[in-house]
C-alpha cells in the first residue's frame, strides 16, 4: 500500500468570518463562484452530483452547473442515467463544489425536482448543434461494446440532423435542487478551517452556525 501521509500543506488563502456573511447563502455562493471564474479556475461551475440507489450504495459524478437562484442549483442530464434512475427513487441528493486553488469548498445538501419541458427546451436550443445530436447518441450509463459504435452513431444522427433543428429527445431533462443545507468551507492555517453551515428553518429562513474544523 502507498504511504501519501506526507502528503500536505498549509492552507493561506485567507479566513472567514461570521462578519462576512450575508443571511441569505446563496448571494455568498454568487460571490465565491464569480471570485473562482476571476481567477480561472479549470470548470468553475463543475460539482459533484451524489445520490443512492435503491440498495442504499452512494454513487458521485461530476456535472456542470447551469444556472442557480433563491430556488436552488439547476444541472441537465439524460433521464434515463443512472443518476436519474437514483432520484427517482430517492430524491436526495449532495452537491460539492471543490474549488482547491482558492482553499475553498461549498457543500448542499437537498432534493432533486424535474424542471418543466419549458425550461429543458429552453437549454436545450440554447447548446452547441453538436451537444444536441450527442444526446440523441449517447444512452447515458449503459454498456457499449466499443468507442466506434459511439462515434459511428454520432455520425448517423449528425447526418440525420444535417438540416434544420435538432429536435428535443423525450428523454432528456434536467433537475432543480433545491437546499436544505449549505456549507462554506474555507481552508485555514494549521488545520484551523473556517466552516459555517446554512441550515434552512420552516419559515424559509436560514440558521447559520459555525462548525469546528
């Protein structure tokens, strides 16, 4: 077995303080996302979508955000993904944003509802041709017997598709989730972390407390 208990250093990007923190979480989310696209980070928007399938066995992935507000995260997939078939049955969910340049990292915590065929299409006419014929090709999660019958399929439907629009496949959607916790973490000296936990109340109001590291 390796040893990579060497392995470390120190975190000095700077704290955080209760201070610093608005009551709603999600304006402190607006500003550490727009603080990691300043400083050109690889995939600012990506995150770690976690759910359960129905054996109680977590699964991760990474997906991109695309678009958050006071409701919550929003991110698109196949709806016949393994990710999908998880919420389906169980429809928490975990989101971790790992942003390690800037010693930070956001964690929720909530649940996954379908978005409206309004606001899928909506998306979806908004990507690249070529991201829209790829999700006519791709049966996300399921077994393929080599990377040419992917590609020889990605030709067939471009080909198909050659002339006007690509269409929206009915089995592609997206998901709105909506949290019931996020947390800030912000790496500190010594192992000193700052962590505060925004947890939703009934009234729709958010506790904030501070977490030790």
């Amino acid at each position: 077995m390796s040893d990579l208990s060497d392995i470390r250093r120190e975190y000095t990007q700077g704290g955080l303080r209760r201070a610093d923190l608005p009551s709603n979480p999600m304006d402190l989310f607006e500003t550490w996302l727009a603080q990691a696209k300043d400083a050109n980070l690889s995939d600012p928007t990506a995150m770690c979508v976690a759910t359960v399938d129905k054996n109680g066995q977590p699964f991760q992935r990474i997906v991109l955000l695309k678009k958050f507000d006071d409701k919550g995260f929003v991110f698109f997939t196949n709806l016949e993904s393994r990710k999908a078939c998880h919420i389906e049955t169980n429809n928490k969910v975990s989101l971790h944003f790992p942003w390690h340049p800037l010693d930070r990292q956001v964690s929720v915590l909530g649940e996954a509802e379908p978005l409206s065929m309004i606001e899928v299409a909506k998306y979806f006419m908004s990507r690249p041709k070529d991201s829209q014929i790829a999700a006519w090709v791709s049966k996300q999660s399921s077994k393929i017997s080599a990377r040419q019958a992917l590609e020889g399929k990605f030709a067939e439907m471009k080909a198909k598709f050659a002339q006007g629009d690509v269409p929206l496949p009915k089995f592609w959607g997206g998901y709105l989730i909506r949290p019931q916790s996020i947390e800030f973490w912000q790496g500190g000296e010594h192992r000193l972390h700052d962590r505060f936990l925004y947890s939703k109340s009934p009234d729709s109001s958010w506790q904030i407390d501070r977490l030790a590291p």
